[in-house]
C-alpha cells in the first residue's frame, strides 16, 4: 500500500504537497506562501506546478517561461542519464527571497501525455531542496496518487461552506483514509475558516474525527493585493492576518523556537540562523 511505497524512496527533501478535493479553494494560493516562507527562513525551496492543465504559479508571479514539466518530460524520455532537473526550473527572485519553480505545460493537450513513472523519477532528482512544494489538481488521478504517496506532508485543504462542499471534504478525507497513509501525514487545513458560511469548522472536525492542524482566515483584499503584484503575501500585504497565518503554519514545518517574527528578506535586516537537518523537524 500507499505507507509501505513511500518507505522505499530514499529521498532527503521534505516533500509537502496542497491536495483538496475541489477546484478553486486556495491550493495555489496556499502552495506559494509556503514556498517563500519557508524559502524566507533561509531553506532551499522548490515548488512544482502539477495542476497540468489549470495551473497558475507563473501567473500568479507574473513569471513567464518556456521551460515546463512538459519539456522536462521530453528531455527526460529522450535521454535519462543525462537529464538534469535544473534546466528546467524557473527561479523566483524578490529582494533577497529565492526559490525555484518547476512551471506547468503552457498548452492543455501538454498535460495529456503525462507519465506517472517520469514525474515521479523527476521529483526524485530535485532531492537537493531542503523542502519541495507540490501544487496539485482537485483529481485522484493516478499522477496526484503518486505524489502524495511520496509526500512527507498532505495538505488537505477545504473552504468548508455548505452541504456539498462538506460532503466532497468527507469523501476526499476517508479516501486518504482507505490508502493508510501515516496518520500524522495527512494534514486538515481550512481555508477561508471565518467566512460566512452555513457550516461551523467545529462541525466538520466533529464529522472527520480529527481536528483541523491550521486554519487559514479569509482574507480577500490580501490574496487580491498579491496576486495583483505577483509576489508573495508577505511583500504584498505584510501586516494582514493572511500572512500572519502563514507564518504561524511555516512555523510549525520548520519547528521555529522563536515567536518573534524574522524581517523579511528584502529588507536586508536581521535574518535568524537556521540550524538544518530533517531530524530536527517538528512532527514528522
Ligand atoms: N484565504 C483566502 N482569503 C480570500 N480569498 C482567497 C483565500 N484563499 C484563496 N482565495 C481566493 O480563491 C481564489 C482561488 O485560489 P487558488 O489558490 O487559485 O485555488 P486552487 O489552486 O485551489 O484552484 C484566489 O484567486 C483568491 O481570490
Ligand atoms: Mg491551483
């Protein structure tokens, strides 16, 4: 089964994967603010665009490129000893914030010709990262199956605000279930947690039996002002409580002692020390 898989990978990366059963609820959103956070706190960061049809990194950074998943495929089916992850890759670069970026295909029919087999030997290559992002579609598809079975982390991420939306939650989540997963690996996070809506978060952790591990606020004018600049929430909006949040979540993926937040990067000011080495990682 999907645990006794993932054993196998001898991999050194920390792989975190934003998973959610419905389009449209923050995956992207969530995918990329983990990435510069974690990037900002001094680690090694790559994030993959895998939603192969829809997906939205580079726009969402106003980055463009040429160089996709489709091209690395290509390269990678054409001559495999001598294929090298880091042509491919696209760095995002924002005052002394860095972190690279595997794009999607620029073209719809691109994502058909995806092999499982090749995007998994692919990601496996990008073991240099300290932490690897993967931005996934709202699919059980065979391509998401292998990814979060090599993820350290699954983000289930749900914007949980009536009966359907609930509904598709419980269903993704005792999916995760029936794949037995390591208990600690699957993480409930709610996005939009205190928005208007007909279904209180603590209803839904009563129905799943597991409490949500972050809550995420809603916080449109935030996401708005970032995606409106293409950079991340922290240099967008730097005093709201999106960013906040994220800060808390990053937090608790790099097991940060201290509560007094770091600058931010661009400013050029004080940057804590990172002691690194995924023994020292909270929680998995
Ligand atoms: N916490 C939030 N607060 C307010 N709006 C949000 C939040 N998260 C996401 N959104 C909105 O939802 C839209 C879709 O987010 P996106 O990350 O593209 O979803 P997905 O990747 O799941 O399809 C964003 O453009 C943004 O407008
Ligand atoms: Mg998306």
């Amino acid at each position: 089964m999907a645990g006794t898989a993932s054993n196998m990978i001898q991999r050194t990366s920390i792989i975190i994967s934003v998973f959610s059963t419905s389009p449209g609820i923050g995956k992207t959103v969530i995918a990329i603010n983990l990435a510069a956070g974690l990037a900002n706190e001094g680690y090694k960061v790559c994030l993959a665009d895998l939603d192969l049809q829809f997906g939205d990194v580079l726009n969402y950074l106003k980055l463009n490129s040429s160089n996709t998943v489709a091209g690395a495929q290509r390269a990678y089916l054409d001559n495999p000893e001598n294929f090298r992850i880091e042509n491919f890759l696209t760095e995002y670069r924002i005052g002394k914030l860095e972190f690279s970026i595997l794009p999607a295909p620029r073209f719809i029919y691109d994502a058909y010709q995806t092999d499982v087999q090749i995007l998994t030997s692919i990601i496996k290559q990008m073991d240099y990262y300290d932490f690897i992002i993967l931005d996934l579609n709202s699919m059980f598809s065979s391509l998401n199956l292998a990814m979060l079975d090599m993820s350290t982390i699954i983000n289930y991420i749900g914007v949980i605000d009536f009966l359907p939306a609930l509904k598709n939650y419980k269903i993704g989540y005792d999916t995760l279930l029936r794949f037995e997963y390591e208990e600690s690996k699957i993480r409930l996070i709610e996005n939009r947690a205190d928005s208007q809506k007909l279904i209180e978060g603590k209803d839904v952790e009563r129905l799943l039996g597991e409490p949500f591990y972050h809550r995420f606020p809603n916080d449109f004018p935030a996401v708005n002002k970032s995606i409106n600049a293409g950079q991340p929430l922290m240099f967008a909006a730097p005093d709201s409580r999106l960013t906040e949040s994220f800060y808390n979540l990053v937090g608790r993926y790099t097991n940060r002692q201290s509560t007094v937040k770091p600058e931010i990067k661009s400013n050029g000011g004080l940057f804590s020390t990172i002691t690194k080495g995924i023994g020292k990682f909270f929680g998995f």
